[in-house]
C-alpha cells in the first residue's frame, strides 16, 4: 500500500467527517460539497457541474466533456445525526472512527483521489463522479433528480459500505402513515366514546400475521410499525384518533400496491395520509461488467468475490430502475449508523486500486 495514497485517504475522510453533514444542516451539506469543489480545484481539465433542488447540492464531474460516461460512480457525503463526539475522528488500530466514516465519506475520499490520478493520465478514461447529499432521506434530490437531468452512463458503482463485497440487489422501500379515527370522551366513560387504540392494536396483529418478522437470512418482504401517536396527551380521555407509520422493505415479488393493500385491509376504515415508495435494485450477477468486477475483486482481495443482497436502499436503485445496470462495492467496516461508526483504512486503499483496475 503507497504511505501516500493511505495518508491522503485518511486525510480526505477524516476532514469530510468533521463536517456535520446532517440532513436538517443545509449550511454543513453545502460546506461538505464546498470542500469536495476546492478539492477539485486543484486539477485542471476536468469537466465540473454543481447544482442544488430543495436545499441539497450536488457535484458531478468527468474526466470528458460528455453527461453519459461509459461509467459513473457515485457516493453520498450526507450522514445520520450523531453525536458531537463522532463528528472529531479518532484514528486507532487502523482504523478510522466517527460519524459517516464507512458510510461513507470514507468512500468519497477514494473518489476524490481517483479524480486526481485518473486525471494526470495521458489519456483519460471515459469515468464520471457523482456526489450527492441527501442519500439518507432517499435521494429524490440527488441522484434521483440527476438522472432525471440526463446524466447517464453506461454501468454505475455505489461505492456504499459492502466489506468488499458486491451488492446486486436490494429491497425496495416504501412508506405508509394511517390515521384511524375515533371519538373522545373522559377515561372514565369508554362507552361514550370510540377508542382508536382497539383497533389499532387488531390491524397491527393482523398485519403481523400477514408479514412475520423474518429471520436476517431470509428475504422477504417486512411491514414494521416504526412511529405511533395517540391522543394529545391527557390520560383521562378517550383519544380522538390514533396514527401509525410503517416502513415497508419489499422484495421484487411483491408489489407497493399488494402492500398497500395489505395494510388498509388490516385497518378499515383509517385514512391513507401518507403512501409512498421507491424502487428496489437488482442487477443480474452475471452480467459482464459485474463479473468482471468480481474478478477485479477476487484478484486483489485473494478469494472469490462476495455476491450479496441487502435489506436497506441505496441510491444505485436509481439508476436500475432506468434500466442501467448497477451495483454497489465499498470499504471494509462496521457501526453503520452507531456509535461505533468505523472504516478500515486499508480497505479504502484497496478499494481505490480495485477502481482503478476495473477502469483499466
């Protein structure tokens, strides 16, 4: 491993992660891709184009002057909400620790550094770079609305967290929020009024019926109850209505609509507030470019690549939905969306040379 490149991806992560690129801080998204823009700076003849929809920049950048690169690849610099502390990076046993290391700023260090070197080449390949900043709150604002601009490619890498591994296929995610109405009335009285909480409490039995909690090895579709509210506060009276929100990891299977269904027929008679969904990824694992990947992988890693799916959603979706294949392969590391958030840096250095083997 060159102590250069190990130096300069520990750089490059470690100040990524001290910004506090949170989904609700506009100004720490905008100064993340601030710093992703001086960066790129530094390197002349690159083709750069930022933007920004709805408070959430983004910068793409390829190496020619084209919007359909024969390859694209694309991380996010958003992160979940932490704690102060995971936003100072500690360095330890070779790792890096903090808030957005694996997922995955660490990753856009490897990119940023790519840039550069792919860059100085004589003759440059045809690679594109997408980074956005909204990937934890689906992406509609980001890859989703970049593909919709007309930024295309040939084969898409994610570079999300995958221990190497090469992720094909991942649920799809859907959101639905109900409102059961009742009737209030004093604590005191339940025959005056009509208690939401029944029938809320049969719908969820129902529906757990409907859609057993798996195993972590199985792959099925799952419809988890995540946010329940109920009444406004007083706990004398009878609560004049109940709303509950599912989030729903579906597999190709089944459909937003079977689900949606599913869920109303659980619970008659509750008003729909909110139904929304978003496209699972599958790309075949034989495809060419994919297996050509895994050889890339194989041959740096010393054994055979890792081909797996996902319960949770990446941005790569996007992109499979319009009929481009991709996948996601990233650094090794462990915490994802903890307090124990860490990325082995020697797996960003070899995840920088399987790139630049893949590329050729």
């Amino acid at each position: 491993m060159s102590e250069d490149l190990r130096a300069e991806l520990t750089r490059l992560t470690c100040d990524l992660v001290r910004i506090e690129s949170i989904a609700d801080r506009p100004g720490d998204l905008a100064a993340a891709i601030d710093y992703i823009a001086a960066y790129l700076s530094d390197i002349p003849g690159i083709f750069v184009e930022r933007s920004e929809a709805e408070g959430k920049p983004a910068i793409v950048v390829t190496l020619r002057e084209t919007r359909s690169p024969a390859l694209m690849i694309n991380g996010h610099v958003d992160v979940v909400v932490g704690h102060p502390a995971q936003f100072a990076p500690e360095i330890r046993d070779g790792r890096i620790y903090a808030r957005g290391s694996q997922d995955m700023k660490g990753s856009a260090a490897v990119m940023l550094r790519l840039i550069k070197d792919l860059a100085a080449r004589p003759e440059r390949p045809d690679v594109g770079f997408q980074f956005v900043a909204d990937e934890e709150i689906g992406g509609a604002n980001g890859t989703g609305r970049l593909l919709d601009e007309g930024w295309r490619c040939g084969f898409m890498l994610c570079l999300e967290p995958t221990d190497l591994g090469v992720l094909y296929e991942h649920k799809g995610g859907m959101w639905v929020e109900l409102r059961i109405p009742g009737a209030p009335a004093h604590g005191s009285r339940p025959w005056a009024g009509v208690n939401p909480v029944y029938p809320m409490a049969a719908g969820i039995a129902e529906l757990e019926r409907r859609f057993p909690v798996p195993s972590p090895d199985e792959w099925r579709t799952t419809v988890s109850p995540t946010a329940i509210q109920v009444g406004g506060g007083s706990r004398n009276q009878i609560p004049g209505s109940a709303t509950i929100t599912f989030d729903c990891r579906f597999i190709a299977e089944d459909s937003p609509e079977s689900i949606s269904a599913a869920i109303r027929a659980c619970f008659p008679g509750a008003e729909v507030l909110v139904d929304r969904s978003g496209a699972g990824l599958r790309t075949d694992p034989d495809h060419p470019e994919v297996q050509r990947l895994a050889g890339v992988v194989a041959a740096h890693t010393g054994e055979p690549a890792r081909f797996y799916r996902e319960h949770f959603a990446t941005d790569a979706r996007y992109y499979t939905h319009a009929g481009i294949p991709a996948v996601c392969v990233g650094p090794v590391g462990a915490g994802l969306h903890s307090d124990e958030e860490w990325v082995d840096i020697a797996s960003l250095s070899t995840l920088y040379e399987i790139i630049v083997d893949f590329i050729g």
